[in-house]
C-alpha cells in the first residue's frame, strides 16, 4: 500500500516547479527543527481528517460484514492518500498554484487509482489482498468519503492563505 499511497505522490512532489517566493523566505535557523509545532499540527490534523474518513467508511460497512468493512476502509484510505498528494504540492490551495500545473502528480493520481481498481476488481488479487467484492453504490462511497479529507484540507488552506 505504501509504495502506491507514498512513492507515486512523492515522485510527483519532487517534480514540482520552483517557486520565486522561496528566496524571499528567511532562511530556518540551524537549531530549528524541520518538524516545528505548526508543521507538526498541520500533518496531525491532516491525518485524523482522513483516519475519521476511513473509520466512518469502516463503521458503515461494519454494518455488512467485518470483510466488507476492510474492504471499504483499505480503498478509502488508499484513495485518500492518492489524493492528498495534491494536498502536499504547497501550502497554499490548489486553485491558486494549478491544479493542472504539475502533470507527473496526476499522472502519478491515476496510476495508483489504476492499481487500486485492480486489486479491487481482479479476481485473482482478492485473495492476495484480502479484499471482497463492492457494488457500484459502494464505490460511489469510497470515492465521496476518500475526497472528503482534501475538501477540508483545501478549504483550510483557503481560509489560511487569506
């Protein structure tokens, strides 16, 4: 799951274009932590938007089957960590640097959604990855709960960057 949810999206970030405002920031001083308390607050809070994404997605599906349950909570959460990959380009909301301005990241957003429907929909991986057949209306579900996380996170960084 990691060398999908983390690997791709952080090729992609690596890929980013430079930034002119970057020179203009002062520089960290050499005692300081990269992990400082805002950035630390920002990845906890990130992590606990899409971890309530996932365990709500899990409770719903809890009330199916226990193996549905994991089913609906692995995709969403794989989805969701695709997705929030556009989260980590900048911080500042997407609609201000470009949805479309760095094209390996959705390049790298569809291989991974690619590779997620495979295991999800091809016979022969189900039980390699311990996964059970969905319905249409559950995919519908993993998709609208994995999207939910970079709604509020983009919506956090709009009120933010204002």
């Amino acid at each position: 799951m990691n060398l999908i949810t983390d690997s791709l999206p952080a090729i992609a970030i690596g890929m980013e274009a430079n930034s002119d405002n970057v020179l203009k920031e002062k520089p960290r001083k050499s005692g300081d932590s990269i992990l400082n308390k805002l950035t630390l607050m920002q990845v906890g809070f990130e992590g606990f938007v899409i971890a309530l994404s996932t365990m709500a997605i899990y409770m719903i599906g809890r009330q199916t089957s226990p193996s549905l349950a994991s089913t609906l909570a692995f995709a969403t959460i794989c989805l969701a960590r695709l997705l929030h990959g556009f989260n980590c380009r900048s911080n500042q909301p997407l609609h201000k640097i470009g949805f479309l301005s760095n094209k390996t990241s959705i390049i790298a957003f569809f291989v991974g959604f690619a590779l997620l429907h495979i295991v999800l929909f091809v016979p022969a991986l189900s039980g390699i990855f311990m996964v059970t057949a969905i319905s249409a209306k559950q995919l519908l579900m993993i998709y609208g709960f994995a999207l939910a996380p970079s709604i509020v996170v983009q919506i956090k960084k709009m009120i933010s960057s204002k």
